[in-house]
C-alpha cells in the first residue's frame, strides 16, 4: 500500500542543511508493510541543498513563507508546486502520509509563526495544510506523534483500514458487498464509535436503492470519520464483552471468571488490550466461531508490529 512521506524521514539528505531526520521506525519498521513515495517539497518547488532556513510568518491560519536571513517571501513558489504536486499525488492512491513535525512546509500542527516579536506554536506548514485540504479522509499523521502508542495504533488501523477499503472499490463493489464489508468491520467499528456504527449499518441497508456509487461516498466518509475517534479502554471492553456473549453456553464458570477479570484489568489499564484479545482468540479458534473469526476486530493490522502490546 502506498503511503507518501516527508523525504527526510527516510534518511534522505534534503533538509535545509544538507542532512535529513531519518526515522529508523517509520523507514524500517513501517518500510516493511509501506511502499513509500517520498515528497520534499522544499526541494521539488525548486530550492537548493543546502538552503537558507525558512519560517512561517504572518497571522497562524494564513501563515506567509519567508527565509529568514534574506527575507524573501517564497509563499508563491510552494503554492504553485503545492497544486501541481497535490493533483500529480490523487494518482498515486495513498493509503496514508507520514509528515515531519516542526517543519514550516510540512508540519502538521504546532509550528511556529512568527508574529511581529512573537512567537506562536499553533501553525500548519503550507504543504500540509494543502495536504489536509485535498484528501480529508487520507489518514496524516506526524513522525513525532506515532511514538504515543495510542495515535500510532489508531494511525496504522486507519491505514490498512484504507487500503481495504480501496481494495475494496477497485473489485467491482455491489450493494451485496458493501454488506460483506460493513459486517466483517463491525467490531472494529463499535470500538471506535458505536453511534456511527449504527448509522452505517442503517446507511448500508439501503445499499440496493438507486445511486449506489453516492452511497460509496457517503460509506466512505462515515467510515474514515468513525475510526477517527480513538477507540477507548471502555469502548474496547464493550466489544470484548460482546465478543465473551457467543461463548456464553461454552465456558465453564472459571473461565469466564477469568475472562472477565482479564478485561477489567485492561479496563482500568493495568493489562494491555493484547492480553484478553489473546485469549478470546483462544476461544474464537476453539469453539470455531465463524461469524467472528472474519472479524478484522481481531486482527486490523500485523501482530509483528505488536501495536496492541501498548495500549
Ligand atoms: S521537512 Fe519536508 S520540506 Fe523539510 S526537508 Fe523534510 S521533506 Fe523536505
């Protein structure tokens, strides 16, 4: 699945100085399952390595480019590249980007614009936000932010939620499908936001009604706007408890203590979410229950990436 990347993040020497920022967790780790196309768009709207710095200057939401020592405003230079490249990238196919914070043209959130004397860090680099802009629903998220298990767990799960969504639309989609799709996340969808969740599925009923391709939109937008909530302790407890209601006839009295003490650990967060999805997939596999092992619940991203051992 394509992702697209700050250049500098892969090691790359592109930076202002002539060196790069290399991200051995974004390179390696999540180079393993990515197949990048990386963007420096410093460098692609025609500046050198090495430059002169710039900065964000002006008011926060509609920020100028101008470097530092020389005090050019280069704001038009990145704006006309910004639209050839943003058009040549919706080719692409993006399942995901991964930018590098700080950065005046990158920067996702929190940048710094210079205003008369002051500082402010509340700024977005002026590729990023055309970034944002044209793919609302793309998952983006910043090199710093994947270190916190909990954005980094929730990043990836959209991105593979994306690139199966894609997969999805490019086989052919019929209404019999969506409902296919729909039920397979169903779990993973009431982890994120149950009221949505429900929506949908009243959404998906309809699916055989005229305008089937508007339906997709829509699908879409619902989908990605739910797992933009992050799915919490609660709301994960919920699932594995709805999960723990098919085997309800099957466990023996211990077991099911067991389980439930297990879920209350993770509950109050002294056990990570790993350990009782652990052994409901123990039960999943043993008492061959169908209708939950097409769960992506169970399994929304590599376990080698061991993203539910943190949170
Ligand atoms: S932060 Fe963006 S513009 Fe700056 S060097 Fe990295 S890729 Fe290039």
């Amino acid at each position: 699945m394509k992702i697209g990347v700050s250049s500098c993040l892969l090691g790359e020497n592109v930076r202002y100085d002539g060196g790069h920022k290399h991200d051995a967790y974004v390179a390696a780790t999540l180079g393993a399952y990515f197949s990048y196309v990386p963007v420096c768009p410093e460098v692609e709207c025609g500046m050198t390595i090495p430059r002169e710095a710039i900065r964000l200057e002006g008011e926060p939401e509609s920020p100028r480019l101008f470097t530092v020592k020389t005090r050019r405003d280069v704001t038009e230079q990145m704006l006309v590249y910004r639209e050839a490249k943003l058009a040549e990238l919706k080719k692409e196919n993006l399942c995901g980007y991964i930018l590098k914070k700080n950065s005046p043209s990158c920067g996702l959130a929190r940048v710094k614009v210079y205003r008369g004397q002051g500082i402010v860090k509340s700024g977005r680099g002026i590729f990023a936000a055309g970034l944002v802009m044209s793919f609302p629903l793309l998952p983006i998220e910043e090199e710093g932010g994947l270190n916190d298990p909990k954005i980094r767990e929730n990043f990836i799960e959209r991105v593979f939620t994306y690139s199966r969504w894609k997969d999805f639309l490019s086989a052919n989609p019929t209404p019999k499908k969506l409902v296919e799709f729909h039920t397979c996340h169903k779990l993973l969808l009431m982890a994120h936001n149950p009221q949505i969740y429900r929506e949908m599925g009243k959404f998906v009923a309809t699916s055989g009604a005229p305008g089937f391709h508007e339906l997709l939109n829509r699908y879409e937008s619902m989908l990605m706007g739910c797992l933009a909530y992050f799915a919490t302790p609660r709301k994960h407890a919920d699932v594995l408890m709805h999960i723990m209601g098919y085997f309800k006839k099957e466990l023996s009295g211990p077991e099911k203590a067991e389980m439930l003490d297990l879920i209350d650990q993770y509950k109050n967060e002294t056990l990570p979410l790993i350990v009782p999805l652990t052994l409901m997939r123990h039960y999943i596999s043993k008492y061959d229950q169908d209708y939950l092992k097409k769960q992506v619940y169970l399994n929304p991203h590599p376990q080698e990436l061991m993203l539910r051992n943190h949170v």
